[in-house]
C-alpha cells in the first residue's frame, strides 16, 4: 500500500512537472536550430530539453499503467554513490585518482545520470536545471531506437529482412547509389555511398540534411530524400573503384533516416506511432515522449524525446533482448546478439580489436590513448571482476548465443559485453546484459564529439570524453558487480 501510495504521489507530481514545463516554455528564449553546432552551453540545456518548441515533433501517450522504477538495495545505492576512477593528470603531472560521480558529471557536463541495476535505481542526479519531468532530445542515440524498431518490423512481419534491399521499401532510390544496398548494410553504416558527416563544415551532407529538418514546412521528408537520391557512391579506398555495400564503414546521418522511412513506409506508421502502439505504453512509461516528425514521417536518425527514467525503461527493453514487462517477445530470436556483433574494426592499437558498430549500436571500452604530451591515466581500463558468460537471451546463461572474445592485450572482462546508443554532445544509453546494468546520460559538452577538431583549433580539448565515459562506466560495474 505504501509503494502505491508512492506511486500515486510520483505521477501526480509528474503532471504537475510536464505542466510547469510547458509553462516555462513560453517564458525562455529559444536558440536559432539552425545554429545549433555553435550553441552555448546553455542555449544547447533549453534546446536539448524543448525540442517539441523548436521542432514539429509526434506525441507517444502514456497509458494509464506506469511500470515502476523502486530504488535499489541500500547497500547498492551506497556503492553507486561513491564510485571512484583515476582519469586526468594532476599540475605536476601524476594521474589524477579518486574521480567520484561528481567529478564525472562535471567534466562530462552532464544534465541528468541514471544508473539501473537489476531494474533498479542505484544512482539518479540531476544539474543545469533539468528534472525528473524534463523531455530531453536523443540526438544519435536514438538511431539505436530505430534499428530495434526496424527488428521490431521484422518480428511483426512488415519486413522480411535485413538482406531486402532499401528501395524495397523505399521506391524512390531506384536508379540512384541506394538501389540494391540491403537493409543490413544501412544498418552497418556500410551502404557503400558517399557521406560527408562533419558537424562543422557548414558545406557537408550532415548540414545539408539539417537545413530540411531545421524548418517547419511539411515538405521536411521530401526535401531530405531528394538529398539523399543525389548522393554518390562512395571509393573503396582499397581497391580505388566503387564501395560494395558492406565493406567500407562510412557513418551517416542519412542512413538512418531512409532505415526509419523504411520502416515507416513498410508499417504505415510513422516511428512515433508505431512506438506507442508497441512499446511507449506496454512497456508502461511514466510521461508523454514525442519524436521530431513531420507531414506523417518521423526522423529515424535522432529526435527522440522521453523523460530520464523512460530513457532507462527502454534501456531495461533492449537488457531483456526485447522482451515486455508481459514477458512477451517483440524481437527476433538472437536479435541483440545480431545487433552487438561488431563490424568496424578502431584504428587503435588494443581498442576495439574485434570491431566496434554492429546494427546503429557502438562498443567503446576505455583505453590508455597515450595522448602527446601526457596521457589521461585511464584506470579501470576492464572491469576483471571473472571471465564473462557468454551473451545470451537467457538471463542465467542457459542458451549460448554468442561468445565474444576479449579485447586484445586486455584480460577477459566483463565491460566487453557493454554496448553503447551514442549521440553528439555526449548523449548515452550503455547497456550491459551480463551484469544488468542500464546508464543513461544527458549531457552538453562543448564539441560534439572529441574528434571534431585539432590541436590548432580554439575548439580543442585534450581531454577525451569518450575514454572517461568508457573508464566511469568500468568502475560503475565494479562497483555494483
């Protein structure tokens, strides 16, 4: 009784918060989208958090059952709570130790952090204004979204499979680089066509394609497709002819929107539709959420909009290899298993040996980068806390799915089973199905990513985000293991 006065009194307080939102969003000042590589820090808090004010988005209802998130053990909420990692250098250049949950939202300038282990909250903190109420924009983490959705299609039978071919669905990229590429290359991000996805070249194919979504016109959809039919192939740099889809890794924002319009035109749903009849409300989210969206068709490659804790409720979904609160399936069978098979092989030495992008999901270990002039003394680089079991759909390891080996030159570690959605400005959705550990971050770093610039550039920062967040996420296993 108690428990469900408690809740009573959480989703009065959540009507009460989404109220006080929309009040507040008559009374800010909203920065320019079109601008949005070049905001500040604050602008990127309001921005980030009113997308339904700055973009035409679709709502998902909430019903009426709200799947309850309880805290977890004492003992767990305290281990959380006082994790420690070494990462940075200190003025005389000895290894900065003793980096707590502070320190880490700080240097990662993180809005809002859940931690959920076993489908509790062990750790949950808020900054920058943001609360629990607060709709926050998924940016590229939400292309992970879709590509389980696009599972989803396949379970439900709208699509057959991941070999069909994109112009299958989508007509309009018959005689154009698209036709032919199947659905699995897109997932790779290896359609074999060229993309250029730098976030600062006001010229690149990624700007091009924001200025279609940054407007309100109905004709958002049609203006990115017709960018997206003039693309052309891509050079396999190691063969010197024309990329074959599945061999060259190229990340493209385009990609995920023709994978989302695929989905929507083999459905007739846009992503947002389809996600509240399958997943917003059986999976029993506590608010509204809304997805950018227009003229009927929702954006595949970002703009997912939800609450902290409904962030973490999907993260529990994807734990549970697809699997509702019900117990029933909404996913192929070993679709995870599929999805977390990694492809594209890092560049550096002893990371990510064994491929690091599966279907729009990344694997990204921390790691010693040895960066000139000094190194970030990253430590745990692994969370050796026993070899690791097998993947599997199966919570008790009983039905062996996949083996994955370690990282070389690192033992076996549990934290190889971390899989990561990602999105600029340091947005997080790391899932790790050995330990039933889901973390969610908001966050607003200054570049958006740590590769968009050089050493020459004002922009730069010598610290890697990345390699902190891989480091934080090894001791936050350790410490809940």
């Amino acid at each position: 009784m108690n428990r469900l006065l408690q809740c009573m009194g959480w989703c009065a307080g959540l009507l009460l918060g989404a109220n006080a939102i929309a009040a507040d969003a008559t009374s800010i000042t909203l920065p320019d989208p079109q601008n949005m590589f070049s905001w500040t820090t604050q602008q990127k808090v309001v921005g980030f958090s009113h997308s339904a004010q700055l973009f035409s988005t679709e709502t998902m209802q909430r019903g009426y059952w709200v799947s309850p998130l309880w805290p977890a053990r004492p003992d767990q909420l305290w281990r959380a709570s006082q994790v420690r990692y070494q990462y940075g250098s200190n003025p005389n250049g000895t290894p900065h130790t003793g980096n707590t949950v502070d320190d880490y939202m700080k240097h990662s300038k993180a809005t809002a952090l859940l931690v959920l282990k076993d489908g509790n909250i062990a750790l949950e903190r808020y900054a920058m204004g943001i609360t629990p109420w607060t709709l926050w924009d998924s940016k590229s983490a939400g292309k992970s979204i879709t590509s389980t959705l696009l599972g989803m299609a396949i379970k439900d039978g709208y699509i057959s499979s991941v070999d069909d071919p994109i112009d299958m669905y989508v007509t309009e990229l018959h005689g154009t680089a698209y036709q032919g590429v199947p659905l699995r290359a897109m997932l790779h991000m290896a359609s074999g066509v060229a993309w250029n996805e730098n976030y600062l070249d006001p010229n690149s194919d990624l700007s091009s394609l924001l200025k279609c979504v940054n407007t309100s016109s109905t004709n958002t959809p049609i203006c990115a497709l017709n960018l997206l039919k003039t693309r052309p192939h891509a050079i396999d740099p190691a063969t010197g002819v024309n990329a074959v889809p599945g061999a060259v890794f190229n990340y493209s924002t385009g990609e995920a929107f023709l994978t989302g319009l695929a989905i929507q035109r083999a459905t007739r749903l846009s992503l947002a539709q389809y996600m509240q009849r399958k997943l917003w409300q059986p999976l029993g989210m506590e608010a509204n959420g809304n997805w950018w969206t227009w003229n009927g068709v929702s954006f595949g490659a970002g703009g997912f909009n939800a609450t902290l804790h409904d962030y973490g409720r999907w993260g529990l979904y994807v734990m549970n290899n697809g699997r509702l609160p019900d117990g029933s399936r909404t996913l192929p069978e070993h679709w995870m298993r599929d999805a977390t098979t990694w492809t594209m092989a890092s560049a550096l030495p002893y990371y990510a040996d064994n491929g690091q992008y599966g279907y729009m999901w990344w694997f990204a270990p921390a790691y010693d980068d040895n960066q000139v002039g000094g190194t970030n003394f990253a430590s745990p680089l692994y969370a050796n806390i026993g070899a690791p079991l097998q993947n599997t759909d199966n919570p008790a390891g009983a039905v062996p799915v996949q083996a994955r080996d370690p990282v070389q030159g690192q033992p076996a570690s549990v934290s190889d089973w971390t899989f990561e959605a990602q999105g600029v400005f340091g947005q997080l959705i790391a899932i790790n199905q050995r330990e039933h550990l889901v973390v969610v971050q908001w966050s607003v770093w200054d570049n958006p990513d740590p590769t968009c610039c050089d050493a020459t550039s004002p922009e730069y920062i010598a610290s890697d985000p990345y390699n902190e967040q891989g480091t934080f996420l090894n001791a936050m296993l350790m410490a809940l293991h």
